[in-house]
C-alpha cells in the first residue's frame, strides 16, 4: 500500500469546475513532479464542498488546510510553500480558516461546524469515482445488512420509523410510499430516482450525485429488495454532464463489484439501474411527467389516481423517490430510524439541504437540521447579506413556493411551518432578497419561468399563467391599475384550485405570497407608478437639476446620445450651459448617474 | 470482478488506512522542521526517508506534517515524535537515523534517548 504523506482534495463539482480546477489539478500533478513529490502527495479530485462562494476549492490534510479561490497560478506557490516546505500559504486561505495568526481546519470553519450533513456527508471527502473510497466511508454496508438480515418488510418498517419524507418537495412520508409501492403486486416493478431538478438556483441534487453518486445506487438497490422491484431508472437532465459520467462510473464500479445486477452478494435478489437523459423541461419534475417522458412520450402530467405506486412506469408499480430523499436512507438503514427520528422537529425529521443564493455572503449548499430558524441559516451559516444591505424576503422552494419576510426570520424550518406561512419546502432553493430587490419584478421573473415551463396540457395552467404575467407586464410598466390587484389574487387563487399537476398548483404562489406581505409595493406601482427599488425600468425617470456644472461626462457616456448641454448658461465666456436628458429617447440605463462625478451628484433617479 | 461479502469487506479496510490521513486524529505525529536551517541541514532526505520507511512498513495513522524554524538551528535537523501526549524530539538526524527512528520508535515503541534533545525529555 502506497502510502502518502499529504492528501490534497480539489472540488470537482459543476462550480469549481468551471472556475477551472480540472486545470488546477492538472498544474497540481505536474507541479508535484517538478518538486519530486509526487509520490508523497495523493491527488483527489471530490464532489461540491459546498461553500461554492470560495471556489475553487482546495483542501490539504493532514492539516486540512482550507484554500479559497485557487486559480491556476497559485497552484506552484502552494506546492513549493506548503508541500515541499510546510508553510501554509496564508493569503490564499479562506477568510474565515484564518483566526489571527492561527490557522483553522476546513472543519472547524463556521460554514461547516453550524452543519449537519448526512446526504452530503462524503460531498468533498471521497473521491465519487472511486468505489473503494465509498466503501470506506462505510459504503453499501446497508446493502448488504439489507440482504443478509432483513426482511423486506422490516426495511419498509425501519423507513417508516425514521419518520423521513420526500425531499422533492411535497414532503410524502417515504415510508408509507414504499409500503403502497410493496403493496401492489405485478410481475415487474420499478423504482425510479428523480433527478430532475429544475428550479432556479437549485442544484442540491446535482451536487450530491456529483459527490457521492453510490449513495443513490445503493438506496435504490435497497428500495428494490424493500418494494420487489429488480429495474431502477434514474431521470436525470442532459444539462448535468458531470453528474450523468459519474453515475455511469458508479454504475459501472457497482456492476463490476456484483453490487448490482444478478444475484447480488450471491442471494436470490437482482436488480439492475438505468440513466434515462431528460432534456430539461421543467414539468418533468413532477413525477408523472416523468413516467410519461421515461416511457418516451412527451412530457405531460397525468390525472392522479392512480398513483405512480399503483400504475407508474409502464402502466407497472412504480416507487418514485428525489436524490435527496435516497441519500438519507443508506445512513437510515445503518444507524436506525429512531437515531434519524431524533434530529428534526416533531413532523419533519432529519436534515434537509438547501442551495443558498441571491444576495447572501456564502452562496452555497448547507445541510441543516429540520427546524433550524431562517435567520440562523441566513445570517450564521449564510454569512448575512453583503455590503451591510438590510434583509428584505427569502424566496424558499424555488418558482413554487412564496417570499417570506423579516418577520419570519425566527420560524423554525420545516414542511409544516412554511406551508402554513404561504411558502414551501420546495427542493431546497433558498433565494435571498436585499432592500434593493423589487418584489413585483420578482414575482414577474417567477411567471415568465413557470410561464414558458407550463407543459400546456391543462387550461389554468396553460392560460392562467400567461393572464397572470401580462398583468404584472402591465403593472410594471405603469399601467396598471388598484383593480388589477384584485385580478390578479382571483386568477391566482382559481389556478391554485384549478390546475391538474403541482407545477400549475404552485405557480401562482409567488405572486400571492408577495401580494400578501408586500401590498404597498404593488401599491406604488399601480397607484404612485413609481417602484420604490427602482428596479423596473418604465417607472424611472432621470433628470439632471441645477447643480450641473456642465462637464459633459454624462453625455459621453450616454448610449442613446440623448443629454445635451440646451439648459441655462452657467459661464458666459467658455459658454458653457448645463445638461438636459431628452426623455423621449432615454432607455433608463443610469449611466449618466454613474458617470456625474461624486463632488457634483446632480443626476437624480425618481 | 465480483466481490464477496468478505472481499468487500477487505476492500473496505484497506481503503480505509489510505484515507486516514484526511481524519483528524492521528495515532502518531512527525512533525519535521522545515524552516530554512532545517532544509539547509539537509531535513528534505530525512523527510524523504521517513516518508519511505512508512511506506515500507505499511504503517497507518501516521501523520507527517512540517514546520517552520523551531530556535535551535544548531541542532538541524530535527523532528519531534508525538504519541498520545507524549512527545519526544530527535535532533541531528540523518537518513539513516530517520529510518532507525521509524523502526524502533513508531514500530516498536522504543524511544531511542541518544538522539532525543536531552535529559529533560526523558521519561
């Protein structure tokens, strides 16, 4: 056994990756030979470490040492300081790994202390293609308790204990799922993984297959032998590469290690899982748009019942499960379910990811316990809001779910508690808002995603929607009027009811959410027509007064050259006249403002 | 190659020493000084040796850190051996020594005192 001395962790998750550690590791192992250290020093490229903010990332054990925002260039300096000589690079650490003069582990960090991880646990400590690594970390250990000392029933029975529910978003007991999927009895049976995850800022999903992707494989496996099934699929979309390459690799290491395909670990059971590529749409998410797009038909939601339990893949039984949701079973499996029971709140137990984003210090993944504040997750995890803005919403559960306000910063998370304050657990996004966000535009931003992602298979939906965006269009354009408001809630509220799938059922949350805790905004639009953030555009106005001395700078930078020096002489000899904004060809871009000096501010915004 | 319970098993054991090295707690330290007296005194063969002598053994949980300048560069090279909450400091060394240390103070838990710092290290 090879061994050696220090191990150096690059990210390769879909962020760091494309902040370049595929080179970084590349000049790693090159600057490694240039030292003659290459065989004292191990290089592992892991999935998301999380703290996507810092990337790339770069982590060196022992010490475990944590570098931020590693580019290409710093890669020799790190080898020949830290590697060769033993003295940690201190300006390329991570702002927060340096306590004074004292140097932190990657663990200690508060980003990572304040976390609980259990589906993320090996995210950024193995190595997602390797197996071996995998196994280690007690990997595929509940496969083969499973198979060698229980009874499918007693799997179903621990599941149900653990008291686990969806992590896609509508929080479905898991348990009593694969009891129904057990249930029902047919010659083929499938279990399917979603991995269509498709809200905006989200990627909890993606960054677990991406890390750990035998978690996945091995909770399927499990699932099977639980509900009788010996087929899995996993739907995951084509704009994932990495993720799709790692799961072939896994599946593949799987096979080759007879963990999955005929009789596994030489018992009766076989099973055996599939990738099928989705091509984005949003809809298929939802878990019969998905059957229909696994069986090659265009993805569109069909009228439940029957359940996916019942009649799913193939008109067969069907067990449909998130990323997320198998991710914890493994860890269920091996501890108990009463040691998953005991984390959480008293209906939402464990752990639940979150994609941190919008206007927050560290945008990233976090793993948190159910019943965790939104400020803790804000303002201690998250880091708070830059350039000391005030907090004005966070938007949970992605296009579904509804903004919520500084007032329920202090509500613990769980399903219940944002359902019954107008949001949703959703997947797990986890937008911030700043003073400087315009909550009409983003209820507008919302449904024109919904909007274009509405499969069209059911009127409200497919019509609704679209009614819904023309009037904030209108509104935000300064047309609008107090009776649009009350349109807008009516039309709302008859989608809600109306629509056939969950994507057509929530669509509208956004704007009832804001419309609730952010009526006066709407108010300024419709009744001052101005947009107290001036973020929409229409509702903006820029004049020059009369502090102009007349330099000019604004006219140089005027895109449209539509400020010219027609106002009052301010110097009779240079005859120079102060700037006027021809307002009929003003496109609102502010680069006047941003271009009249400091000393003289005599551009306003109204 | 499909694999036996046991053989996964094996596998997974192995795996596991290589991965030590990223789990805080250690067995056994080396901390080598690698200020510029120590590497100038020749601390990187020393380093080399040990590193290799690990290897050979197939020892695990067996950290090998470095350090900066400890004061007494007179006494380079030199790396401390920490056990548990002892700690012990080998100064002078050479290759040769580095693998002596190795062998009987990590392997078989002999301290070798003739080429710790001095008295007041002894137990």
């Amino acid at each position: 056994m090879q061994y050696y001395r220090a191990h150096v962790l690059i990210c390769g998750g879909t962020g760091c990756t494309s902040g370049k550690s595929l080179e970084i590791k590349a000049e790693l192992e090159k600057q490694l030979v240039t030292y003659g250290i290459e065989n004292e020093v191990k290089v592992v490229m892991t999935g998301c470490f999380g703290l996507c903010e810092a990337g790339p990332i770069m982590v060196v054990y022992p010490e475990g040492t944590f570098y931020a925002h590693v580019q290409v260039k710093d890669v020799k300096k790190i080898v020949e300081e830290h590697l060769f000589k033993g003295r940690i690079v201190k300006e390329k650490l991570y702002y927060e790994a340096l306590d004074e003069d004292k140097v932190i582990s990657v663990n200690e960090v508060e980003f990572y202390a304040k976390q609980k991880r259990i589906a993320l646990s090996n995210c950024g400590v193995i190595d997602p293609e390797n197996i071996d690594e995998y196994l280690a970390k007690d990997g595929y250990q509940a496969l083969i308790k499973v198979l060698t000392d229980m009874k499918p029933r007693e799997v179903i029975e621990e599941i149900k204990k653990s008291g686990l529910r969806g992590r896609g978003g509508a929080g479905f007991p898991t348990g009593l799922k694969w009891e129904f999927a057990s249930n029902y009895e047919d010659d083929m049976k499938y279990v399917c993984c979603n991995a269509d995850e498709g809200d905006p800022g989200a990627f909890m999903d993606r960054s677990i297959l991406e890390g750990t992707p035998h978690s996945v494989i091995e909770a399927m496996t499990i699932a099977g032998y639980a509900t009788g099934s010996k087929k899995g699929y996993i739907y995951i979309r084509a704009e994932y590469p990495i993720a799709v390459k790692r799961l072939e690799i896994a599946i593949k290491q799987a096979k080759d290690y007879g963990l999955l395909g005929n009789n596994i670990l030489d018992t009766k059971f076989s099973f055996d899982i599939e990738i099928r590529l989705g091509a984005g749409a949003f809809v298929c998410g939802e878990e019969t748009a998905l059957i229909e797009s696994i069986e090659g038909k265009r993805g569109m939601p069909r009228t439940k019942p029957p359940f996916p339990a019942e009649k799913g893949i193939w008109g067969k039984p069907t067990l449909i499960n998130n990323v997320e949701t198998f991710a914890n079973i493994p860890a269920i499996i091996l501890k108990g379910g009463e040691w998953f029971g005991s984390i959480g709140t008293e209906k939402s137990k464990g752990t639940k990811v979150f994609a941190l984003g919008g206007k927050i210090k560290n945008t990233g993944l976090v793993e948190i316990p159910m019943g965790t504040t939104l400020r803790e997750v804000i303002y201690g995890i998250g880091g708070g809001i830059p350039d000391n803005k005030k907090f004005k919403a966070v938007q949970t559960g992605g296009p579904s779910g509804g903004c919520l306000t500084a007032e329920h910063l202090d509500t613990p998370i769980d399903y219940d508690n944002l359902v019954s304050i107008g949001s949703m657990m959703g997947s797990g996004g986890m937008i911030v808002m700043d003073e400087d966000t315009c909550m009409v535009d983003i209820a507008r931003f919302f449904l024109d995603f919904t909007c274009e992602e509405s499969c069209g298979k059911c009127t409200p939906c497919r019509e609704g929607t679209k009614r819904l965006k023309e009037i904030l269009d209108k509104i935000v354009a300064g047309n609008g009027t107090i009776e649009d408001l009350d349109r807008l809630e009516n039309l709302a509220g008859y989608i809600k009811d109306n629509a056939l799938c969950n994507l057509g059922q929530t669509a509208p949350n956004p704007v009832i959410s804001t419309l609730k805790f952010f009526r006066d905004e709407y108010m300024a639009h419709v009744v001052d027509k101005k947009c107290p953030t001036s973020v929409c555009k229409d509702l903006l106005q820029y004049t020059i007064t009369d502090k102009c001395i007349g330099c000019g700078s604004c006219a140089k930078v005027c895109p449209q050259g539509c400020i010219e020096p027609l106002g009052k002489e301010i110097n009779s000899k240079t005859k120079r006249r102060q700037y006027v904004i021809d307002q009929n060809k003003c496109i609102k871009c502010g680069a006047c403002l941003e271009a009249c000096p400091p000393k003289v501010k005599a551009i306003i915004r109204k | 190659m499909k694999k036996s319970v046991e053989e996964l098993m094996k596998i997974r054991q192995e795996t596991l020493k290589k991965m030590e090295l990223r789990e805080n707690d250690a067995h056994c330290r080396i901390v080598v000084g690698m200020g510029t007296c120590g590497i100038s005194a020749g601390a990187r063969p020393c380093l080399t040796a040990i590193v290799d002598e690990v290897n050979k053994r197939g020892l695990s949980n067996v950290q090998i850190v470095q350090t900066g300048c400890v004061g007494m560069c007179r006494l380079e090279p030199m790396f401390d051996v920490i056990i548990g909450d002892k700690k012990y400091t080998y100064v002078d060394m050479t290759p040769e020594k580095s693998r002596q240390v190795v062998v009987e103070h990590i392997v078989n838990n002999r301290v070798i005192h003739e080429y710790t710092i001095g008295e007041e290290e002894k137990e």
